[in-house]
C-alpha cells in the first residue's frame, strides 16, 4: 500500500497521460489494485451524527468519509459536496450519516488487475474508489492520478477494449482484445506465464460478469436470488492459470450442503444459470467443452459433502474414465461465489490425495503415452499425419502436457495444495523432492515451451489460421532448437524417474 499522497488538481478524469520515459508500457497489465492503493478515508459507523462526520473531516484534513456496519461492509460515501448541500444548509448536526450520505457506492476488489480499475474510473468518471478485499470489506482507496501513471497512452485502448460495457455484445469484443494484448506484452519481453496470467485472469472476469449479469436477470425474471451459496469453479489450465488464447470451458459449481426438500427447486435454478453461462460463454468466444467438463453436465455440478464422497469413490475405484476426469478436476479454483467452499474442497482433496501411491500409480499409467517430441541423438519428432500439422511440433501434447502431469502427481503424493505448473515446481524444491538443477531445466522448459506455443498462436491468430500448439520446427532458431532439446529431456528424465518412484518399474 502506498502512502497517502497530498491533493492534486485534476482536469477531466478521461484525460489520457502522455508517454513518460521509465513507466512500463505493461504494468496497468500485469499489476494489482492492492499495490497502489492509498489507506482508506475516515470510516464512520452507520448511525453516526452529521455533525461528528463534519468534525472529523475537519481534524483530519479529508474530503471524504466512508460510512460502513460494524464489519467494514461499505454503506455509503460523504464527501465536502454532500457537506456542503445539505449538513450546511438544510440538515441538523444531529441528523444520521444515512440521510445525506451517497449510495451505493462502486467498488474495486483489491485484487483485480489496475488496467479493470482505470477503465472504471475513466468511464463513470470518478477520480477515487474505495477498495475492497473478498469479503466486500473497506480495505484502501485507489486514486485515478495513480492509477494512470502506471498506464501508457498507447495501452489506453485496448484498457478500454478489455474491460467493455457488462453486456453480451460488449464481452465478445472483451475476448476478442485478448490476442492484441497478448501480443503486445509478448513484444514487451513479458515473460509467457505472466502472460498466461493475465489471459486467466481475463477470462476469469469473463465468467464473473457472464454469472453476475444473469444472476441479476433471472431475479428480475422471477427466479429470485440463488437458493443456496455456492462457488463456480474451472479446472484444467484455467485452473492452473495457464491459458493460451482461446481455451475451452471446464467448469463446475461448489454448493452448501442443503436438505433433500430443497433439491428440486436448488437445481432448477442452478440448471438454469449452468446452461445460460455455458452457451453465453460459448458465443463470446470460450467454447464447449467436447468431453462435457461442464456445470451442464449433473457429475459437475454438487454439494460440498457430495463432491468429498465422488473424490473417495475415484479413489477406491480408479478407471480410464475416472482417472481423465481427475486430471482435469485436481487443477480447479473458484471464479465466482463463496470462495471458502472451494478452499475447503481444496483442503480435502489435498489431504485425501496425499500419499495415495495405488491410485497415483493409476493416474501415471494412463498418462503413459503422453511422451516428449524427442527421438534417439536428440531429434525432433514431428506430426506424421496428412493433415494440416504434418511436419509440425506439437509442444502442448509432447512438451508441456508431460510436464504438467508428471508435476502434478508429484504435487498431490506430497500434499502441495497450489495449482499452478511453477508453483508446483517451487515448492517440490523447497521440499527437497526436486534438486536445484531439476528446479532450475523444468522451471527454464516451461518458460520456453511456453513461450514458442504463445508466439505461435499469435502468429496463427494474425494469418487467419486456426490457433494451436503445433509450431513448424523452420520457425525455430538454432539456439531455440537447443533450448528445446534441453527442455525436452529434462521432462522426459522427470517421467521416467516418476513412473519408476510410483510403480517401481523401471523399464
């Protein structure tokens, strides 16, 4: 949190800074709201006298003050115009803050990107916030002339473009802006993962406002509110936050367990909101999922209690099937709702998985075709099929996926509750599962596969072609040749020792 910062005279609140030497071009993008926050104005309790609000605007030299409950939940705002129309002239000193305060006041969680943040303030021309964390508690105040520093003129557009008006027209261009985003910060020298950051994080948006716009309809239709709390959750690499361009869905919802009489009208109204955010998130650009990893779908879409016995029964009776839809579900984290519900079933899938060698041991053996694009003295295996990606590398199904699997079963046998390929690696380190060289080739392969998939894409995206992970090996230098050589079979050395530490076989 930055300290607090003397009154500055501000012109229109649109207006746009001029380029300054120093800034980065990519920081409204890859930085947080907590970061450039200031510490909130006075908070004033609900009932307090106007006449205390004046006084302490007056000691403590503010133009505002935030009325909230008791807990820090943001009531309404006061600000030197509101003391000046109405406690001057017309209002006693006695009268309570709820009769002349504004609201509802708009907020910014302090955890979304600044680049949300500016293009709020821009567009309801607002010159400051109030932040809030999780729990919709006051936590800071975001002025618009620090929020802009951090934001170079040529980034202004597509700020805009990323954060367009809440409606389904407005989300598609929202999606649509992704791939010149990810292009510029690529041109930026912006590492990939931090990219891979950002696209989830977008998307992520992407799902709250789908959910948060329909929500809103559905009680307007009659539906009335949700009947009971809950989470939506992705999984795969939206969970790992680890999305390319133009990733598919893979989601599910978390529910509080509820009584067997409220079971009709509970699902009636979460089949209706699965199948409004599944097809409404398919038309700006997130697509169906083929293999049904939907909240559509009954098997993604349970109570808490209900998913804790369903993780059990993968458990004891392993399968094909089963073990493919573990490997997409261990990767979840919660979008939208009660987040606690997913941290709990987080909890427990940690606790449940860990030390769990028969069923790992499964998992590692239908992943067991899921080899590196190297051949013997080090040659690059490329597609030999007669289709379009003949002669091609496929680096996420022979380059990232084996790494992302072997990690994340050495992450669930030791108990490593985080999601995300680096992390994983990290903390596998620390733990002294992987020594500083393993840490330091797969942390370095990841960066590179990585970064040869997204610059393809980008490169697909811009010929008109459809986007994937194939990459045409004349399009790789000498020194990213090697680079990949190396990324390659330090994956491979991590398959082979984990299929032998799981099934003891080594051959």
């Amino acid at each position: 949190m930055t300290r607090a910062q003397p009154p500055v005279q501000m012109g229109d609140a649109n207006t746009i800074p001029r380029e300054r030497p120093g800034i980065s071009r990519t920081a409204a993008f890859s930085e947080v709201v907590r970061d450039h926050m200031d510490w909130p104005p006075p908070l004033m309790p609900v009932g307090t006298a106007c006449g205390e609000v004046v006084q302490a605007m007056r000691d403590r030299c503010v133009s505002s003050v935030l009325v909230t409950t008791a807990d820090r939940h943001l009531r309404g705002i006061i600000t030197e115009q509101d003391v000046a129309r109405h406690v001057a002239y017309q209002a006693q000193s006695s009268t309570r803050v709820e009769e002349i305060m504004s609201s509802p006041v708009l907020t910014i969680r302090e955890g979304d990107y600044l680049f949300h943040a500016i293009a709020t303030m821009r567009r309801r021309d607002l010159r400051h916030m109030p932040v809030v964390d999780d729990r919709g508690q006051v936590v800071g105040m975001l002025h618009l002339h620090v929020a802009l520093a951090k934001a170079s003129t040529t980034l202004m557009e597509q700020i805009d473009r990323l954060t367009h008006e809440e409606t389904v027209d407005g989300l598609h261009h929202v999606k649509s802006a992704q791939v010149e985003v990810a292009e510029t910060l690529f041109a930026e020298n912006v590492p990939v993962p931090e990219i891979q950051g950002l696209l989830t994080r977008i998307n992520n948006d992407i799902y709250r406002r789908i959910i948060e716009l329909f929500l809103k309809g559905m009680e307007e239709e009659g539906w009335g509110k949700p009947p009971v709390r809950f989470s939506v959750i992705v999984m795969g690499s939206g969970g790992r936050g680890e999305s390319f361009l133009f990733p598919d869905q893979d989601n599910g919802f978390i529910f509080e367990e509820y009584s067997d009489a409220q079971h009709s009208a509970v699902d009636t109204f979460f089949i209706e909101l699965a199948e409004r955010m599944t097809r409404t998130l398919n038309q700006v650009g997130i697509t169906l999922c083929r293999g049904h990893v939907m909240a559509t779908n009954p098997l993604w879409r349970k109570t808490l209690p209900q998913w804790d016995e369903q993780i059990r029964g993968w458990l004891r009776h392993p399968n094909t099937l089963t073990l493919r839809l573990t490997d997409i579900f261990f990767d979840f984290q919660s979008v939208f709702g009660e987040r606690e519900l997913a941290e709990s079933l987080r909890d427990h899938v940690t606790q449940t998985v860990k030390g769990q060698h028969a069923f790992l041991r499964e998992m590692q053996s239908v992943q067991a075709d899921h080899g590196v694009a190297l051949g013997l003295f080090g040659k690059l295996i490329t597609d030999q099929s007669s289709g379009l990606h003949q002669g091609k590398l496929n680096l996420k199904y022979h380059g990232l996926l084996p790494l992302v699997e072997s990690i994340r079963l050495l992450a669930l046998r030791e108990g490593i509750p985080d999601t995300g390929t680096l992390s994983r690696i990290s903390a596998l380190h620390v733990k002294g599962v992987l020594n500083a060289n393993e840490q330091d080739y797969l942390s370095g392969g990841f960066h590179h596969l990585t970064r040869l998939v997204l610059r393809q894409q980008i490169e697909d995206f811009k010929a008109g072609r459809s986007v994937s992970a194939y990459v045409p090996p004349k399009a790789l230098s000498k020194r990213e040749k090697d680079m990949l050589r190396d990324a390659l079979r330090a994956i491979d050395a991590l398959r082979s020792r984990v299929k032998t530490e799981l099934t003891a076989n080594i051959f």
